[in-house]
C-alpha cells in the first residue's frame, strides 16, 4: 500500500453523490486517487476489474447494502482493507462490520482528519502484516 499522505488508490462508494464527489475532491487535493461509484453492483465490479489499495463503503446503500458489498469484495479480493461509513450514531453498524471483515469504520458527517488518520494507520498495518 502507498504512503497515506497520498497517492493512495481508493474506491468510494456512497449513494450520496454530493457527499461522495466532494470527499473525493478533497482528497484528490492532498494527493489521493480517489474513484467514486453510487452503488453496490458497481463497486463489485470494479474491485474485480481494478487494483485497489483501500475501499470507503457506505453501509446504507440502495439494493446491495454495504455488508453484502463488503462480502463480495473480499471474495473478489481477500484482503482490501475496506473502511466503513457510517451514519448510525450507536455505531452498530460498524462494529458488525468490522465482525465481517471490515478493518475499520467512521461515522457521518467525515472529519476529514481523522479519515487521513485512519488511512495512516491503515497503512502502517499493512507494512506489518
């Protein structure tokens, strides 16, 4: 995995295209490689088409929902860190997804630092594992 101050190749996927489309421009700004799909079937897809360092998945999505995503891409590629967003403040949500592989989560609304800190840390495990 690249340095997470930048150059990280990451998908995001999150129905919310104003959120989505804004989170990848900013970290397109600090030297990330941001993708952005709004759905489920398309981030499937694209993990199983592209080499990716890290992926950002919403957990509410429309049809597939994010745990269903998680699944599929860890089939597709063991092992992609997958970071969870959340907007359930009980944290619920994360924490089942993380028992189904997920290596992280982060709740709604994305303090953008504590996202370039998480990607750091995730980083540094990957050095280690």
């Amino acid at each position: 995995m690249p340095d997470a101050k930048g150059s990280l190749k990451l998908l995001m996927v999150d129905d919310e295209k104003e959120f989505a489309l804004t989170l990848a421009e900013r970290l397109e700004l600090r030297g990330f490689t941001p993708s952005v799909v709004f759905d489920g079937e398309s981030a499937v897809e694209r993990v199983r088409g592209e080499h990716f360092d890290l992926v950002l998945l919403d957990v509410m999505l429309p049809g597939m929902n994010g745990f269903a995503v998680l699944r599929r891409i860890h089939e597709a590629q063991p092992g992609l860190p997958v970071v969870l967003l959340t907007g359930n403040v009980s944290c619920k949500d994360g924490i089942e997804g993380m028992n189904q592989g997920a290596c992280a989560y982060i709740n709604k609304p994305v303090d953008l630092r504590e996202l370039l800190s998480l990607f750091a840390e995730i980083e540094k495990e990957s050095r280690h594992a």
